[in-house]
C-alpha cells in the first residue's frame, strides 16, 4: 500500500505534469534571431559598448577581485559593499545571453576565466559571499554589515539575493556553452541551501530579503529537474509573513516588515507595497511557481496584486515605485512627475512580472505592459550610446535636481549601488526569447520586431519570419514556414494602443479612444481582422511560404490621467503607437516644463535617421510650435528641462 505521504507527492507530480502541458512555453533565445531593425541595433550596442563597460567598471570598482582575495588567489580586502557580488553575476548573466545572440570566442574564455575566481571564492560546503569569506563573521558598521553568522542578517545581507543572481548566469551560461562550470557551482550553492534552510529540525527559517531567488530556484528547477528547488522557492514565499525567526533590517531608517513585503501571508497580501523591485520578483517568482503547479489562493493573490500594481501605482513609462524613501510603491495614484523615483530596476521587474503573468495565463493585457515598459521606461534606463544609465526615471526635471543615487536630470557611467546598470546589462541581450511562445499547437507572436525563428508546434518544425521598422511604422510581414503543411493557430497579439486602450484599466486613456481597424492580409488577399483577447487568431492549414501582413494605424494621440492622480490634472501625454514623447529645452527654445499643448494642436511626425541613434521625432507648427522627442531617448545631450505632462490650454 502506497503511504500517505508518498500518494501526496505522487499528487504533488501530478498537478506539476498537468501544469507544464497546458502551459504556455517561450521560445528559447538560442532560437531567436534578430538581424536588423530598432532592437537588432539596441543588442548591437549591448554587446560592443555596453558589457565591455559595464565590466571594466566590475573590475576597476574590486567587484572582481572581491573574488580573487576571497578565493585566496590574490591577496586584499573586500571592496565595495555587502551586494556587490550580485552585479558581477548580472553582467555574466547578460554576456551568456549575448553569446546566444552572436558568439564571440573572446568573451566566452573571459567567462571562463571569472568561473575560475566565483570556483575558488566558493567554501567547501557551497556557501558563496565574498564579504563574508574575506572579513569572517562581523557585526561591523550596519552600512556594510554581512551579520554575525550566514544567513543571521537576510533581510539586509543579500546573501540570497545574490546567489539567485548566480544561479540565473549558471542557467544562461549553461544554455549558451553547454559547459556546467558555472552550472555546478551554482547547483553546490543551491545544495547547500537546501540542506540549510527549510522546515526540518536544525535547519534555519529564513526569509529572503531582498527577493530573486524565488525567480532563480524555479529556473534552476527547470534546467536540473531537481525538484528539492522547487520545493525551498515554494519555502521561502510560504513564509512570509509567518515566520518568528526574523532579523530586523537596519532599525534606525525603520523599514518595517512591509519593506520586504513580510507583512502577512502572501495569500492575504492585497496591496503592492515596500521596495517595488523586491516586491515585483517576489510576485514574478510566485506567477512561475504558478505554472508548473497551480494554486487558487497563490492564484487570487497575484491578480490581485497585479491589479493594484497595474491600475492604481504605475507610471505612465511602465515605471513603479514612486517614492525614493524605501524605494517604494506609494499609496494608490500617488504619482509624483518631477521628483518620481521609478528605478530603472524595477521597469526590468515589471518586464518579467508581467511576461510570467502571460506565461501563466496567457492574456494579452500583461504583453501590453511588457511593451509600455520596454520602449519607455526601461529603455529609458540606458543610453543611446550605451555607456550611461539612470538609476531613477522622473517624469519631469529641472535640469539641475538629481534625485536619488546622483541621477534623474544626467546620465553616469556607473553608480556605487550599480543594480541598474548591471540589470539592464542583463535583461537587453534576452529581449528576443520573449517575442514568441507556444502552448502544444498554438504559437504565439507577442512582440514586433525583425526576426526569425525555427520552432516546434505540435512536434513540426516551423520556421518564423517578422519585417517590420516597428516602432516608428505599424506595418507587419510575418512569413510561416512549416516543414510539413499542418493545421495549427498563430495567435498575433494587437497591441491596446491599437485599439485605442492606453493601458489595462483606467489610470490612464486616450482622449479620442477611436481607432482605426487593423487591416490584415494572408497571401495577399483581405482577411477580417476578428480580435479577441487581444489576438488575432489564425487557425489554418499552413504551408511553407504563408505570408500574414498587419497594418496597424499609429496616429498622433493625447493621453490623460485617472482623475485621482492630482498631479496631472488638466494635463495630457502625447505617444504614438507603443513610444511615448516628452519635451526637452534643447528643442524648445530652453523651455520644456513651461510648455502647453492646444486642444486642436496637431503634431507631425517625421523619421530622423542621423538624430539620437535614429528616431521619428513629433513636430508642431501651429500657434504653438513645439519637438518632441521619444522619452527614452532624453538626457542624451546633457542636462536640461524635460517634460511627459503638459498643461492643456
């Protein structure tokens, strides 16, 4: 007779099975390619400004050598503060990436190098935090504190938080190389923690304070199909807001436990508060543990979460986390412009908060988050030239004010809590894996951008094919090729822009909410454009060479704010399709937050190919003139006024 506890796990198996067929899978980078156009030219820049930057910047700071001393390689002190391992991981994480994009032999035996420092920084038992190793067991100053023991110190040591970081390079290194250098030290780390952390006699409870591991434990989860992974991911959010055995995190700057959302069972949680980086991987990590085994309460919680997040706390951008004090979501609508704070870490949170959402659900409306955050407010993040970032993203500026980390009126190289750059240093070269995914026969096109593909649906290989000059035009040719002719969906989401929805809820519309009709083509003959769920669905035989044209209109249109964020009252943001436009005093005779916007005002826009690396610009030349410019292309050409809202007279 099968015990209880083995017919528990065997059903536990079951539900995990069951999740993972009927989920929605994306197409793996190594699988995406990319070959022209808006994002080809924006990995380009990535990978031959951006990550050789951003690790010198890792090397002439110690973040590199932290490793070396603590390996006992190089003789030192530790440098830096206590979370700096994470950012050398992160650039890792990225170059991995990269060398799916585009192989490069000389990164790849520089990877291989630094594996050979994390190796010999790594104790014999798996631990792997560099500050400790160095400096030993401290109680030293709380501003770079590692606590009195491993693990005494969670919620402000990010002892877990980093390894997390590891272990998303170890996955993506692993994917890129097919070596298990990195892969191991990550899986003995983990090991670690699975025999140290957990709910057994004399293991520690711990709940991680700086959240991502919960993110990281699934995706080592699914590369080793260790399922012990699974189960500490599933630990560390079952116990939040239960556990007593909590470490207090710097009490002078009373962050209580709603900081690392640790005040109550996350299926009680209602409300997106605390730090919204830490939160949004919290919930990022929950909507993954979603898709391989379903939970109704978890389930409930996330909407509900994600409602709060979405319809009530976010910037216009895509940006959250208004307030520099604690990093945090504010109360509802509670949206300040010139002194916003919305991390540009916590737009890369948004970004894979909502593409796990659509993993789990398969629901359009987080894909047209995705994109409000990828053109603006995180794209906003980074330079044109690709060596300047910010840390926050106000939606107005003086020119002279900076806010937070020495940044929101002037890009910087590098910042002494670099998370930001090191974060987009990661997420940019991955942006092609979340452009197509598949669901047993359906396949799946979230994102317009110029690429290929060769993929599996239904165990037929089909080839994939997108021209477009997105963002600047809403012409779309999308080319299928299956290897055999096969019946099947493509299912080609329609962005809300395009149907005159601004956003999901009502934060923020359009004042004209017409919309022209999307006009679509397969062979070259009409088809009706039926949407539903915010796709087209297209469930035909196809044959190799079926050509699908979209043409999406992209006018001009003036946006407006929930009449409860006092802060835009009588004021409107201008976008076309998915960029939203702001004005600079450079353009604008010095002046930009001084500036009004007629009812009747109508702007053109014109493509400029040899401006800001290549971007349509907005021009009016009615009564009262003015030049926009893409948001995220601001702050380019030095410091000045910058505005998204403008009063409306």
């Amino acid at each position: 007779m099968i015990k209880y506890c083995q017919l528990i796990s065997l059903l536990f198996l079951a539900q995990i099975t069951f999740a993972q067929n009927n989920s929605i899978t994306p197409v793996p980078l190594k699988d995406v390619k990319l070959h022209q156009g808006f994002w080809h030219e924006k990995l380009e820049t990535g990978r031959t400004v951006m990550i050789p930057h951003v690790f010198q910047e890792c090397e002439q700071t110690g973040r590199i050598d932290n490793f070396a001393v603590a390996g006992g390689l190089k003789k030192g002190v530790f440098q830096g503060t206590r979370f700096d391992d994470s950012d050398v991981f992160k650039v890792v994480e990225g170059a991995a990436y990269s060398l799916q994009n585009h192989y490069d032999a000389k990164l790849d035996h520089y990877l291989d190098s630094l594996i050979v420092l994390f190796a010999a920084a790594q104790e014999p038992d798996g631990y792997l935090y560099t500050i400790r190793t160095i400096n030993k067991d401290t109680t030293g100053s709380y501003d770079w504190i590692a606590g009195p023991s491993r693990y005494s110190f969670e919620n402000g040591s990010h002892e877990l938080y980093i390894v997390g970081h590891l272990y998303e390079a170890a996955v993506a290194h692993y994917n890129a190389t097919g070596k298990k250098t990195l892969l191991d030290i990550a899986t003995k780390n983990a090991d670690h923690l699975v025999k140290t952390i957990g709910p057994k006699p004399r293991q520690m409870i711990v709940v991680p304070g700086h959240e991502e591991i919960e993110i990281a434990l699934v995706r080592l989860y699914r590369t080793t199909n260790k399922k012990e992974y699974l189960d500490l991911a599933h630990f560390f959010v079952d116990m939040r807001g239960r556990s007593d055995k909590r470490t207090l995190f710097l009490d002078e700057h009373k962050l209580g436990p709603s900081y690392f959302q640790d005040q109550k069972p996350v299926v009680r949680q209602t409300e997106a508060v605390g730090h919204a980086v830490r939160a949004q991987y919290l919930y990022a990590g929950i909507a993954d543990m979603l898709t391989i085994n379903d939970d109704p309460q978890y389930s409930q919680a996330i909407h509900k979460l994600w409602d709060d997040a979405t319809t009530k706390k976010q910037y216009i951008t895509g940006g959250v986390g208004a307030r520099a004090d604690g990093e945090a979501f504010d109360a509802a609508y509670v949206l300040p412009n010139d002194n916003a704070y919305a991390e540009t870490c916590s737009a890369v949170a948004n970004l894979i908060w909502n593409h796990k959402m659509f993993l789990y659900t398969g629901e359009s409306k987080y894909m047209d988050v995705f994109e409000r955050t990828l053109y603006n407010g995180f794209l906003g993040g980074m330079s044109v030239s690709g060596n300047e970032f910010f840390y926050v993203n106000p939606m107005a500026s003086n020119g002279i004010n900076d806010f937070g980390h020495g940044s929101g009126a002037t890009r910087h190289e590098w910042f002494a809590c670099a998370c930001c750059p090191t974060n987009v240093t990661r997420f940019l070269p991955s942006l092609p894996s979340y452009v197509y995914a598949t669901k047993a026969n359906e396949l799946f096109v979230n994102l317009f951008m110029d690429s290929e593909s060769e993929l599996k649906v239904n165990d037929n290989a089909v080839k994939i094919n997108q021209k477009t000059n997105y963002p600047w035009d809403g012409n779309i040719k999308i080319t299928v090729s299956p290897t055999k002719s096969a019946s099947f969906p493509l299912s080609i989401r329609i962005p809300g822009w395009a149907n005159g929805l601004a956003i999901p809820g009502d934060l923020y519309t359009y004042q004209d909410k017409s919309a022209k009709p999307v006009i679509l083509s397969i062979n070259g003959k009409n088809t009706p454009a039926t949407i539903e769920n915010g796709y087209i669905k297209l469930n035909r035989q196809w044959k190799s060479g079926d050509v699908v044209t979209l043409t999406l209109d992209m006018p001009v249109r003036k946006v407006i704010a929930n009449a409860n964020i006092k802060t835009n009252k009588g004021k409107v943001a201008i976008e076309r399709g998915p960029v939203l436009y702001c004005a600079e005093g450079k353009d604008n005779n010095g002046k930009a937050l001084s500036m009004t916007i007629a009812p009747d005002q109508v702007f053109k826009s014109e493509y400029q190919k040899d401006f800001l690396g290549g971007l349509t610009v907005l021009k009016s030349n009615d009564t009262k003139s003015a030049f926009l410019i893409p948001y995220y292309a601001w702050a380019n050409r030095g410091a000045n006024e910058m505005t998204i809202w403008f009063d409306e007279k």
